[in-house]
C-alpha cells in the first residue's frame, strides 16, 4: 500500500489507454511513455489487452503497466495473471478488490458518492477512482469532498485535461486519470505520435510541482 501511494505521489499523471487496435493500444502507450509518463492503464476491453499488458511491461520497463476496467472476478484473474502492476474498476465489488488485494496488487475501485467512496476504502481499496467527476462538478466536487475524506486516496477521471490536471492535484487529488484529452482522437486518426508526446511531455511539467510531495 505505502508503496503505491508513495509511486502516485511521485508521478501523479495516469494515461488511460482504451482502444479496437493492439497495435494502435500500443503506439498510444509508447507516446506517453516517450514523453515521460511511467503509469500507464491499459483498459481490459482493449483489443488483445491480456496480451498487450505483460508485451509493454517488458518494452517499457522503467513505466508501470495497469489494467482497468475490470467488471468481475474472472477478469481479475486472467489481469493478474499477464502480469497487470495495478488493477482499477468502475464500481464497487468487494470479492474482486479482496481477490486483488490478496495477490499484493493495488487494487483502485471506482466510486462517486460519498457512501460509495467510504464503502470501497472500507473493502479494502488501495485508491478510489472518482467517476465520471467532470458530470457532478469536477474541482469543485473534489473541494467538497476533501474536508470530509482527506485520508481516503482519491483518483478523479472523466474529464481530466491538461489544462485542468494541475487543478485537482492542489485540491488534493493523490493523482489523476486523463485519456481523450492526451490522446486525442484527431492525432491517433493520423498516426501523430509526435503530438502525443509533446502533449505528455507538456502534461508533466504542469504537475510536475506536485510530484513527490
């Protein structure tokens, strides 16, 4: 645990990848990782994710390879299997994040509410992801929840930009989930990795005043 939250503090940027292609999933995570981002979620629906995940952990070995969107205990299995550094959800299932835990992986379970943020923290979550926060409110959803759970981990995603990433770390996000805004449709549609990249690059020195604090 003291491990991951030390890690997310210490980057605070995770680029969500979630794609129909491998070998567009691939050249996504490329990109990022070239522009210097080293937390890297593979999204379990994307095309050949399983065997995708353990192929960049060894092509990207100073980045940390997670999965996400992982629906049930099945999925985690085979997740945890091919090697995933992180495992996130979009809900709450306290039989998968125990399934997870057990196997010393983070595990970082989606949640909105307030009940739902506790009850996922309580199930043994090593983060909560805050989703989607941009529809109830963005920064502004997170200033109001930090007061009353500032010793639970937050991850927001859904909505995160490079413009506002910066935002949510000094509202007290521990860190924060972006994708469509870093790879954006329009330079994946044209292969324009070199975009990507300085995007990442340009998303890293944003928050680069709140890693490792």
């Amino acid at each position: 645990m003291n491990s991951w939250l030390n890690l997310l503090q210490q980057h605070r940027i995770i680029a969500v990848i979630r794609a129909d292609n491998v070998s567009i999933a691939r050249e996504m995570a490329l990109a990022a990782a070239a522009g210097g981002i080293k937390l890297i979620e593979i999204a379990w629906n994307t095309d050949r994710a399983e065997s995708l995940i353990p192929k960049l952990q060894q092509e990207l070995p100073d980045c940390k390879i997670g999965t996400g969107t992982v629906l049930d205990v099945d999925n985690a299995e085979r997740a945890i299997a091919c090697g995933c550094s992180f495992l996130f959800t979009p809900h709450i299932n306290p039989e998968l994040i125990a399934k997870v835990a057990e196997n010393n992986i983070p595990v970082i379970a989606g949640a909105l509410t307030p009940t739902e943020i506790v009850t996922a923290w309580q199930a043994g979550a090593s983060a909560v992801k805050i989703f989607p926060i941009k529809v109830v409110g963005g920064v502004d959803y997170l200033k109001c929840l930090q007061p009353v759970l500032r010793d639970i981990p937050l991850i927001p995603t859904g909505g995160i930009t490079i413009q506002n990433a910066d935002q949510y770390l000094a509202s007290g996000a521990i860190a924060v989930g972006i994708s469509s805004h870093l790879f954006s449709p329009e330079a994946i549609a044209e292969d324009d990795w070199t975009t990507i990249i300085a995007r990442s690059q340009t998303l890293i020195q944003k928050v680069q005043p709140f890693q490792n604090q």
